[in-house]
C-alpha cells in the first residue's frame, strides 16, 4: 500500500537533516561560525560534531552531509578563518627586496594584534600543538596556500626552505606572545618588536 501525504499538505516529504536549497548557504554558514567557536573554546580533541551541530541549531547529520568528518569540518572552518593570512605574498611583493623581512613581519603582526583575527588563529594553533590530526590539516594548509606561494615570490635558491624558516620565526614570536604569553615580550610594544624580527625574516628570505 502506498503512503501519501496529509491531506492539505502538497509537498513530498524531506528527507531527515536535509534542508531546501535556499537554505544551504545560510546553513553552512552557521555550521562553520559554530565550529569555529568550539575549536576555539575547546580545541580539536573535546570538539564532537554533534556539539557543533548542537551550537549550529541543526541535526549532525548536516554536518556530516555539507564536510564530512570533524577533520573535514575543522579544514573548513580554519580555511576561513586563515584567509587574511593568505594575502601574506601580495604584501611581501608590494616593494622593494629590501623591505621584504619589515613588511611580512608587519603584516603577520597586525592579523594578531587584531582581536577579531587572532581568536581563530589562537584555536588553529592550540588544536595543532595538542592534536595530530590537526596539525596535519594546519600543514597542509600552511604549505599549499601561503608558503609556496610565499616562495614563488622569491627568485633566489632554496625559496622553500626560506620561506619556511621566515615563518617559523614569525608563527615561534606569537606563540611565545599570543598562546604562552611569555613576558616582556606578551607585553612588549609592537614596534619593538617589529624592529627586532623583520631583519631575521628578511635575512632568512633574502639573505646569502
């Protein structure tokens, strides 16, 4: 015997954790703005996607349906949250080779200072330090989106190994300010340290 709708009800019925199309957008959105908050409050390991879900206000099924696994889902929601870093290399090539070490400092510096940048990347950096699985997304993000094409601006050997030692000195600097907040330099005054580390970054890009 063949089921029908209720009488009065001209739809079909939709399939459970499935929202109509116009929705979608609106849905994902939510989804990620929620997991960002629970990475951030509680970190890669303690985030479930059933929380996220729960924070999003929708089934876990629509989690699973629009990302996938909770690696998937964090991949996604550090994506977004990484975006300005990923201007880095039009900052770096904006002047002269000369310059390069100040402005990159100066530009990774001012993406921390900002508090509405700096709590996602808080979260990205503890869930890498503190989980594997993490980490792994955190380098291949890293390395196909920012130090590759970091690298592509330089025309000098080595351009990778470069590229990554800058960004060591730059990610090592905040993690001692930012996340350990390790005194003076938590405190220290920006331009101090800006004209104490753009002369390494721009000796580990440009120099011999």
């Amino acid at each position: 015997m063949t089921r029908t709708a209720p009488a009065g009800d001209g739809t079909a019925p939709r399939r459970r954790g499935r929202p109509p199309r116009t929705e979608s957008a609106d849905t994902r959105d939510r989804i990620l703005a929620a997991a960002r908050e629970e990475f951030s409050e509680l970190g890669y390991d303690k985030t479930s996607v059933r929380g996220i879900a729960k924070a999003a206000g929708v089934d876990s099924a629509l989690v699973h349906h629009y990302f996938g696994t909770k690696e998937q889902v964090f991949e996604a929601a550090i994506s977004v949250a990484f975006a300005p870093a990923l201007n880095a290399p039009v900052a770096v090539a904006d002047g002269p080779v000369e310059g390069v070490g100040e402005r990159l400092t100066r530009f990774i510096f001012g993406i921390w200072e900002n508090p509405t940048t700096r709590t996602p990347l808080l979260a990205i950096l503890r869930s890498a330090v503190n989980n594997e699985t993490a980490a792994a997304v955190f380098r291949r993000l890293v390395a196909a989106q920012l130090l590759r094409r970091l690298a592509e601006q330089l025309d000098l050997p080595d351009a990778q190994l470069r590229a990554e030692l800058a960004a060591a000195q730059l990610v090592g600097c905040a993690m001692l300010r930012y996340v350990i907040k390790l005194e003076p330099l938590a405190s220290a005054d920006l331009e101090q340290i800006v004209a104490r580390v753009a002369p390494v970054v721009q000796g580990h890009l440009t120099g011999p």
